[in-house]
C-alpha cells in the first residue's frame, strides 16, 4: 500500500509534489501534480555494474524487446506508430537506468504505462534477443564455417564508435584513477573488449538484482490520479514479487591522502600526432544535496564562465596548451561532483606545468579575492539557468523528473532539489560570511588531496592495439570451438535473420482509436 509521506506546493514550478511510500516493498512514488496537458511517467532503478561488459546497457535494449503481456519482437517501434505519444525512450546512466515517456491522452497514457512496466518489469530476456543486442560471433563468409569469425552486435558496435571519440577516452581514462574504488571506474555503457565477455545468465541475473520493485522509483507528472497509478503498479507489478532487503546503493568514494598524476595512450586525429591532453580533476561533495551542488556550480561559474573568469583566461591565454580541455567545467552526474580544468594541444613532458599553472592560478584568486559584483553576477546567472525550461527536446515534466532523481537513488529527499527557492536562501546565507567562496575554493580544490593529474599521451597505433586485444579474444574462442559450436554459430545467424523478418500481430499491442 502507497501512504503519502511527504508532500510541498514548489511555487516557482506551479506544482505540488506529493512523495508516498509503499509499505511493504519500501519503494517511493513521486507525483508532481501539475495543471499541465502533458502526462509524464518514469520508472527507474538503481543499476551499479560491478564491471565494464556494459551489462545496465545491454539489459534496457535487451527489456525492450518483447515481453511476457506483449511478446513482439519490438513493442517501442510498433506502440510509435500506435500511439499519440510525445516522447518515448530509455536511458541508461552510470549510475541508473530509466524508462520515461509523455503523451497528451488519457487512454494513450494507459496504454503506454501497460506496455513499460511490462517491458521492465517482466521482459523475454530472449537469447536471440541478447546477441542481437549484446554481441555474438558470425563467420565472415555465410555457411562457411571454416571462414574467418567477427563479432557483431547492437550495443558491441555503439560502444565501439562511442569510445573512439576522444573526451571519451579523456572521461573513462580520468574516472577508472578519480574513482578507484567506486563502481564509477566501470564504462556502464560498456567497453567493447569487455562486451565480448557478457553472457545471457549473468544479464538475466542482474535483471532480477535490479529491476525488482524495491530497486524502483515511479515517477509521474501532470493531471494525474495517484492513486489509479498506484493500483495500477499494485495489480501489475507488486503482486507478482515478494519484497527484498537487498540494499543496492553507490557506495561514496574512498578518499586518497595526496595528488595522483596518471599518463595513459590515445589515437590522435590524423595531423595532431603530437597533442597531449591534461586534465587536473577533483572529487567535492555530493551531487544529490542541493546546497552543496548550488555552492559548487556558483565556484565553477565564477572560475570558468567566459574570458574574464580567471581560471579560464589563465588557460586561454598560456602557450603550454592550444585550447581548452573538453572535460573543463563541473560534472554533476555521478554520486559526487567532479571539477576539472585541463588543456589539449599540450607538449610532451609539461603535465606537471599545468598542474602549476591551474594551482597557481586558483592561489591567486583566493589571494586577491573575489569582487562583490562578480558574485553576485554570477549568482543571478545561476539561478537563470537553475530555473530555465531547456530546449532539450524532453517534456518539461520530465526534465523536473530528472533533477530529482538522483537524491531518489541515493535515498536523499527529493523535495529539496525540487525546491530551490529553499536552497538559494541557504547559499546567500552562506556568501554573507566573509571570504566564504575564497575559503570554499581553498577547501574544495587547493587543499583537497584526492586531486588526480591525468594525461593522454597521443599513440598512431592505440586502436590498432585495441583492435588486436579483440581479435586475439576471437582467435581464442575460434581455437576453442568444436564442429558442432562452429555449426551453433551458423544455426544462430539464421535464426536471427529469421526472427528479424518475422511479422509480429500488432494487435497484441494497445492503441489509441478515433473515438479516444
């Protein structure tokens, strides 16, 4: 049973935010009651990967492949040409994996919370499915089972793409060092060596971990009826677990004693064969606590916001470095904040100059203090954008949605991200203390220990290596397999080609009519 425990008319969002628990699987149920046409849902679960095979990932393509009310091959696809939605899709983060959508109609909304709640809750977790999605080996020359083997697979040859890109090697390679003991050192989108190592059991294994009803979050925004949704969750979902005390929870990093400096290889772009990148990066406090996120935001704007902010023109105007680094800013998405500022474009043999100079740099300022006029300013800016409607392409109910859920996942209050107006008070309380943004940046940055130096060292044969770590995994399997594995494998490929061909009824699935 759903009891309300909490609830706040948020003015400056025009809604009322009710948070109710449900007894018995100790899962919360976040309705913003708002006036607004469009409906929003969301379910959400904690997902901490454990490894890099990318298994959060390859679980939600895999979820949205059938499942045991709607077993076609591709209910999302179909229900878009079967429904009035606004948006429809499924995100996996590093730390959670969410299923949102919006519509305008009632039915449509009834439909589409049939479907996803199905789909996550109880998915066909197929075979065929996972190595359409995950990654499956197939001989080069089809029937030739003595022909070379190359491995395929959705989510194999995404993460392959995603990974060729350098901020992403810059981001991965700075997390494994940053968050050594975490599971932040982890890709969650999944690293294609590791893909290859990813079975269907261990998938399947980590669905019933995670997407069971006391990992979840339901979110709904709008002209909504709590209650139906409740009974709706209860009569679909609940009825079919029993409650688990299995905590899943992001344990907070472990705190080094004093500065890492770490150098690792990348494939530079064709004519920038000599660009070193640096980054120097920091772990502060914890994203889900508004106050904390507010404070570090105002510190990152007031170094970094335009030309004029002394940590960004320090980095413009120095010749150790071409451009900025693309990792330079705060990161907000992780359990605890990261603040970096780097330089591409930099010579062999002068991370330690970087380091000096942004340390140097940050001194200074705490040395000569920050004008009033700037703080100000750059608290106007920020609460600006605090409180903007992005043009992101999400439904405004749900972009609300996902400020919130990180103190969902962390078990914090979502109350006090929603309500910021609550949070500024405290922060311009806070600025009314003397020095108290120099004495934040001394903290937070100048004497923090758990402070990495991280470099990218630039190597023409870096993917080549990458690429032969994969073939010798192929080499290995391939030396491994019998006639009759060899056989399997042609067995699958068309079974595959078979079942992608395969016409589903549509009228498995609900719509919506004229008369709705």
């Amino acid at each position: 049973m759903f009891n309300l425990e909490d609830q706040k008319y948020i003015k400056l969002l025009d809604l009322n935010a009710q948070i109710y628990n449900e007894s018995e699987f100790n899962c919360k149920h976040i309705h913003l009651d708002s006036k607004s046409d469009e409906k929003v849902f969301m379910v959400a679960f904690r997902t901490i990967p454990e490894d890099s095979t990318g298994v959060a990932h390859i679980l939600e393509h895999t979820a949205l492949c059938g499942s045991k009310k709607y077993p076609v091959r591709d209910p999302f696809f179909m229900m878009i040409r079967r429904s009035l939605n606004t948006f429809m899709n499924a995100f996996t983060s590093s730390d959670w994996t969410a299923y949102p959508f919006a519509t305008l109609n009632d039915k449509d909304f009834k439909n589409l919370l049939s479907v996803y709640l199905d789909s996550s809750f109880f998915p066909n977790l197929d075979k065929l499915d996972f190595f359409q999605e995950g990654h499956r080996l197939e001989f080069k020359e089809e029937n030739n089972t003595e022909s070379e083997l190359e491995i395929k697979g959705v989510v194999f040859n995404e993460m392959k793409g995603a990974m060729s890109s350098i901020s992403s090697q810059l981001w991965h390679g700075m997390s494994k060092h940053l968050y050594s003991s975490s599971t932040y050192k982890y890709n969650s989108g999944g690293n294609p060596e590791d893909i290859i190592d990813l079975t269907h059991e261990y998938l399947v294994d980590f669905h019933k971990k995670h997407y069971h009803p006391s990992n979840a979050t339901f979110f709904t925004f709008g002209d909504v009826n709590p209650k139906e949704i409740q009974e709706f969750i209860n009569n679909n979902v609940l009825k079919n677990f029993e409650p688990s005390n299995q905590k899943i929870f992001v344990q907070n990093e472990e705190r080094i004693k004093s500065p890492k400096t770490v150098s690792e290889f990348y494939n530079p772009l064709p004519n920038d064969e000599k660009n070193h990148h640096v980054v120097l990066s920091w772990l502060l406090g914890e994203s889900h606590d508004p106050v904390e996120l507010l404070e570090s935001y105002l510190m990152s704007n007031i170094l970094l916001d335009n030309s004029a902010s002394p940590l960004r023109k320090a980095l413009e105007s120095t010749k150790l470095g071409k451009s900025l680094s693309p990792l330079t800013g705060l990161e907000t998405d992780h359990k605890e904040l990261v603040f970096a500022a780097g330089l591409e474009g930099v010579e062999s043999n002068t991370q330690d100059k970087v380091e000096s100079l942004i340390i140097d740099c940050l001194k200074k300022v705490v040395r000569d203090g920050i004008p009033q006029k700037i703080i100000d300013s750059s608290l106007h800016q920020l609460e600006i954008r605090q409180r903007e409607i992005t043009g992101s392409g999400m439904p405004y109910g749900l972009q609300i949605m996902l400020s919130c859920l990180p103190a969902c996942i962390h078990n914090d209050d979502p109350l006090k991200v929603l309500d910021l107006d609550s949070s500024f008070t405290k922060v311009k309380e806070n600025l009314k203390q003397d020095n108290y943004l120099e004495k934040l940046i001394e903290e937070k940055l100048i004497n923090n220990t758990h402070r990495l130096n991280y470099s990218l060292i630039p190597d023409v044969s870096f993917n080549k290596k990458n690429e032969d770590k994969i073939l010798k995994k192929i080499e290995e399997k391939s030396k491994r397999l019998s006639k009759t594995d060899r056989k399997e494998i042609n067995i699958l490929a068309k079974n595959l080609k078979d079942r992608q061909n395969q016409e589903d009824n549509p009228e498995i699935l609900p719509k919506v009519t004229k008369q709705d």
